[in-house]
C-alpha cells in the first residue's frame, strides 16, 4: 500500500464533515505565563466517542462505502479509543461490528465500545488479539478497519492537525511546532501531513512513554522493533507492541522524538485536569513532557499545538494518576 499525501486528508475532511464534530483550541494563560511560551491544545477529548479515532476510522469505512459498497461486517483490534470509534462508525452505518482486544482493556473504553452496538472479544496478550481479527478478517464480507496502518486511517487522523493548524491561523498564530502522542503513529503521521500541507515550517514532534518505546527503539536502529511483551503503563492509548510499515516511514521524517517516563506521565495528567479542566487521557497529557524538553532549548518564545487525543479514562486509572500530589510543583522550564 502506498503512503496516503496531503490531498488525503482534504480528501478525508469532506468525507468525514457529517459524522466527526469539530473541537475546539484552548490554552492556559497561567501555564503560558510560567513557560514563557505559547501553548495551545486541540482538544479531541471533545471529539464524539471522545478521540481522535473517529476521524480515521469514519474515513475508512466512508471510502470503502463509496469503492466498494458497505461490508457485511466490520472487525478491528484496538486498546479501546479505535475500538469505540469503529463502533460509533459502524453503527452510523449500519454495519455490525466486532472487536478484538485485551482483557485489560479499560473498562470506561470496553464498556462505550458495546454501548454502540459492536461485540467485544478479549485476549490475554496483544499479538492474540491481532492473530484473532487477522484469522477473523479471512471470512467473506468482512473488513478489518486496522488502528493505525493504513492510508486511509493515516489520512483520516490528519484532520485533526489540519483543523488545528487552520483553527490557529485564524487566530493569528503561526505554529512553530505540533506535538502529538505517538502509538501506532497514526496521529502524528496525520500530523506530519497536515503540516506539509499546510504549514510546512511547523515542526512535528512525537512522544511517547518510556515503557512502551518501540518506536523510539525503531528509531534508533533504522527498523521497526516490536516490544517482546504487552506493555504496561499509565498511558494505556500508546501501549502498542510495534508501529506499522506506514506510519514508520513518517516517524522518521519527524523534527523531533521524545520519551517519558510514568512519573511525568502523572505530574502532567494532573496539571492539565487542573489547567484546562477537561477530562484527558495520560496519553496525550505525556505529551507536555515532550514540550517542556523542547522549549528548553528555543532561544525565543515559541507557539506550538499539543494533540489532546482523547478524554476516555476510568477511576482506576485517575486513581492511579494520584497516589501522590504533583500540583505543589509547578510546572518551569528546566
């Protein structure tokens, strides 16, 4: 399959109009002030079905409609945001929907996932999951809408970024950087496109946990690595055991890539539910990590976009988050 280019993803922007929701750009006068930096957050968590997902996977199915005509039935295999996006889209549609993912796959994730309809068939590891929705995507009149590798699904999550980068420069602002969570990849390959196409001086950057670096690993030797075990971390959207033969090859024309470890993946989850009081994963609040590291080393004030994926996290993990209080440290630049 060959990687999807910008006219995708205007491509996918009149495709999806009907069905994704527009968000909104919010910032914090109080954390600009303690950065001396601008920073805006595109807030997906708003997105139906509360992430970005709905965007790729609407795409997807919404192109393989008009190809091909609707399938007779819909699998996918994801950690639980793709998940309850292949559902909310499947049911627009009227496609019945199965999904395949791990049994510790969040609650709030598993339980949206059914609540829209589809199936939900769990396995004890990830590579069963996606051994399980290969095996089931064999049977006639099936089609696998898969998280992240795929052109379409690339194109589809690249809307975010451009409606950011648009959102913004009606604002005035010119983006020095975008900084997007890294998984699959799918996001801040989007993201990637979204600049080249729309403003090519803007920097794309990743970030992802420390636990689960097999991009960052990928990276490093020039090849996709894939993590020997299911990774566990409070970032549970970006808990992929390898990226995909697409979405690697836009990592490596990122400007910039950035692990970080479970400590600052709670410190910023906190912050941010205090800063902008909205409900967001871990997965995307890591990425404020990657940020700070970043404007460490400008020279002059810089406004960037961070990608808030999603907002769809259970009590358990909020407890988590805060077995320790973070918010008497004040977030600075080091």
């Amino acid at each position: 399959m060959s990687l999807p280019i910008f006219s995708d993803v205007l491509a996918a922007q009149d495709r999806i109009a009907d069905i994704i929701t527009p968000t909104p750009i919010v910032t914090s006068s109080l954390l600009n002030s303690w950065l001396g930096h601008r920073v805006l957050f595109k807030a997906e968590c708003l997105q139906r079905t509360g992430a970005f997902k709905l965007r790729g996977a609407s795409n997807f199915l919404l192109k393989y409609q008009a190809e091909h005509g609707l399938p007779k039935h819909v699998v996918a295999n994801s950690s639980g945001n793709h998940a309850q996006a292949v559902a909310y889209a499947g049911a627009q549609l009227g496609v019945p929907v199965t999904v395949f993912s791990t049994e510790n796959i969040s609650t709030v994730k598993a339980a949206a996932t059914k609540s829209y309809g589809a199936s939900l068939q769990l396995y004890p590891t990830r590579p069963e999951a996606d051994s399980a929705v290969q095996a089931a995507a064999e049977n006639d009149g099936v089609v696998w809408i898969p998280p992240f590798n795929h052109a379409d699904i690339i194109a589809g999550q690249g809307t975010a970024s451009a409606e950011a980068i648009l959102q913004a420069q009606e604002q005035g602002t010119q983006l020095d950087a975008i900084f997007a969570p890294c998984g699959g990849g799918g996001l801040v390959s989007g993201a990637l496109l979204a600049a080249q196409g729309l403003s090519p001086s803007t920097a794309v950057i990743g970030v992802e946990p420390e636990a689960a670096n097999d991009a960052s690993i990928s990276l490093q030797q020039n090849a996709i690595y894939t993590l020997p075990e299911t990774p566990v971390t409070l970032a549970d959207g970006a808990a992929t055991p390898a990226v995909g033969s697409l979405t690697f090859e836009f990592l490596k024309q990122l400007d910039g890539f950035y692990e970080v470890n479970e400590t600052q993946i709670a410190y910023w989850t906190q912050w941010l539910h205090h800063l902008l009081k909205l409900h967001i994963e871990p997965t995307c609040c890591m990425t404020m990590a990657g940020v700070v590291a970043w404007l460490s080393e400008q020279t002059s004030p810089k406004s960037v976009m961070v990608i808030l994926s999603g907002g769809n996290i259970s009590s358990t993990a909020m407890q988590n988050i805060h077995q320790q209080d973070y918010l008497e440290q004040p977030p600075y630049l080091t």
